[in-house]
C-alpha cells in the first residue's frame, strides 16, 4: 500500500485526461483461521492488477502486462512495504481489541488507500478504514488528522493523529507517491485502459397490468465504464426512468438497463439515447411499439450479443437502484469481499 519505497526508475508518462484511480484494498483477519492474516488487492481503474497475502508470501500481478513491464525487485518492494504497513494497523487495532473486548477477541479490519487523477489533471487521495464492517475513520490529508466516523472508534483515531510523523508521511504518499505510480501503471496499461467498446441495444416491454406496459432498454457489451443512457419522448428525456447500476459482463465490459413505465393510451414516439466514448455522436434506438419480442440493435464492431432471456433475467429481478457515485458511496466493508476469492499462486490472469 506504501510507494514510496519502491523504486524511482521510470519515467511519469503523459496520459489522456480521463479520470483514473489507483486503489489498494487491505484486510486484516485476526482469529480467523480460514482466511490469510492479510491481504492485498490493488486495482486500476477497472482492472485487478495486484494481489498479495500472508500465505503467498510475495506479490502476483494480475495481468499480463503488469508482469511484462516490472521486475522482481518491484513486487519485492511491494511485498516488503506491505509488511510495514500491516504492523503498524495491526498494533493499533490489537491494543484497540484488547482494551474493548479482551486478548482472545476476534476481529477484522478493512482498509483502502488510493488516488485520483481527475479530468481536468487534479488529484484527490484518500485512507480509510472500517472495524468489524463498521466503517471507523478516514485520513483528511490537508489537516493532517485522523476522523473518526463512528464515536466508537475515537479512541483509536486518536493513537493514529499521535504520530504527526508518519500524518506527514501518509500526505506525501497520497499526493505524490501514489500520483507517481499511478501514472506509471497507465502506462504499462495503455492499451487495455484506453480500448474502446460499443455497445449492443436490445429493447423489450413486458405487461405490468391491463394498462401498464414496462418498456426496457438493455445497453450492453461497452467499455469503458461511463456511459449516459436516457429515454426520449418525442425527442423529450423522460424523467421518471428506473435505472439498474452499470454492472460488470464476464469479458471486462459492462451493462445497464433502463426501464419506463407507460399508460395503455400513450402513443408517444419513444427511442434509447445512448451517449459513449466509443461512438462519434449520441445515437437514439426507437422502440418500434408493434415489435412483439423486442428490438435487438449492434452500434459498433465487437459488442457483446444479448438475448432476449438475458433482459428477461435482468427484467425479472426486480432490483432498481441508482448509480452511486465512483468511491465515494463505497465503504472499506463494502470492497474487502472482494479479498475472499480463492488464489491460483504465482498465475498471472488475462
């Protein structure tokens, strides 16, 4: 998670202005036998691009190229600082336990550390942590402070705001240190971070009652992530859009569904506005209110098929919610399930 002891060899490329983050998840299980002491999750972006644990012992990249641009020395380097850094969580957290809970409690803590480079080239960083699933406190860098989020843990955000040296320490890491080697990793991942994919279309209804019909635009198989999908009403975007978040697909693209309700009587002209770095311009897709099965539109080379099953499937789950926003609506509790999936050691994955 600490940088700053890895080596200052490469050169800071120039990069587009996209927005980017460099984030490390971190958890401690302390009792837990089934789970490594701790772990390590580095993610770029969209991609997982380092992982590490205290059975393995040394630091697997987790693409391939990642592995192709550094060497040994830069995962040992990585391993060595997240030694370091977990002793120093774990002291803290084991006097904390002790004082609350006795010497043979079992606990687990969750951290994250990262930075963001916006699209105007200004960065943000930031360090928190959550106890037990309970978010607990978080860095503010400029003052220098530890804030506790929760009462509970006032006590030990106050051990942390005792060592002004390492505060210090902890400011040059986010605004310099990660800044650095987050500019240094899009590059080495240029070609994956900049691909550009187009989505596939597909539009359904279904009846919900005799004069309701709901009608759904499954955008699906694009890269990257950001993506603007509306209604339009006779060229007017509909307000009352229920939306799911923009979900992951199993080949590093994405989906996400948007759904209006109509009256039996409304003869309105309808279309999905999609809006994407992979298209020239904004496109609209009618939605052809004689079609029976649906509408199944390809916008560019490389999209992922979808099916009518799928929409039905996504349809029939019943689950609306609006996208949050990048990291700032996750939690340290939240990420760290992402910890808990099985390892092939020493392979890197595509």
């Amino acid at each position: 998670m600490l940088l700053v002891t890895l080596l200052n060899v490469y050169c800071v490329p120039n990069v587009s202005s996209d927005f980017h983050i460099l984030a490390f998840y971190y958890i401690l299980s302390r009792g837990g036998a089934e789970m490594p002491e701790y772990s390590l999750v580095a993610m770029l972006d969209d991609y997982e691009i380092v992982y590490f644990d205290s059975t393995l012992q040394r630091t697997v990249p987790r693409q391939q190229w990642m592995a192709d641009s550094f060497d040994n020395h830069h995962w040992d380097a990585i391993a060595i600082t997240m030694a370091g850094f977990h002793g120093l969580v774990r002291g803290n957290a084991e006097i904390f336990y002790r004082q609350q809970h006795g010497a043979s409690s079992v606990f687990f803590v969750q951290g994250m550390c990262g930075c963001e480079l916006n699209s105007d080239n200004s960065t943000e960083g930031f360090i928190k942590f959550g106890y037990d699933g309970e978010d607990a406190y978080v860095f503010d860098k400029d003052r220098l402070s530890w804030i506790a989020v929760n009462p509970e843990f006032q006590t030990l955000a106050d051990r942390w705001n005792a060592n002004t040296f390492m505060n210090k320490y902890f400011k040059t890491l986010l605004e310099k240190d990660c800044v650095k080697w987050l500019l240094i990793y899009l590059r080495a991942g240029r070609e994956a971070l900049q691909r550009k994919v187009a989505p596939e279309v597909f539009i359904g209804k279904r009846s919900d009652g005799d004069r309701v019909l709901r009608v759904s635009c499954l955008v699906s198989g694009f890269y990257p992530w950001a993506i603007e999908v509306t209604w339009l009403g006779n060229g007017e975007e509909v307000a009352d859009i229920e939306s799911s978040d923009v979900l992951p697909n199993q080949d590093m693209t994405y989906r996400v569904l948007k759904t209006i309700e109509l009256s039996g009587d409304d003869r309105k002209s309808y279309s999905c506005h999609i809006e994407h770095a992979s298209l020239l311009r904004g496109i609209n897709v009618p939605w052809e209110r004689a079609t029976e099965g649906g509408t199944n539109v390809g916008i560019g080379t490389g999209a992922a098929a979808v099916s009518l099953t799928l929409l039905g499937i996504i349809v029939g789950i019943g689950f609306w919610s609006k996208r949050q926003n990048r990291r700032d609506q996750q939690s340290p509790s939240e990420t760290s399930k992402a910890h808990q999936r099985p390892v092939e050691t020493g392979r890197v994955l595509p």
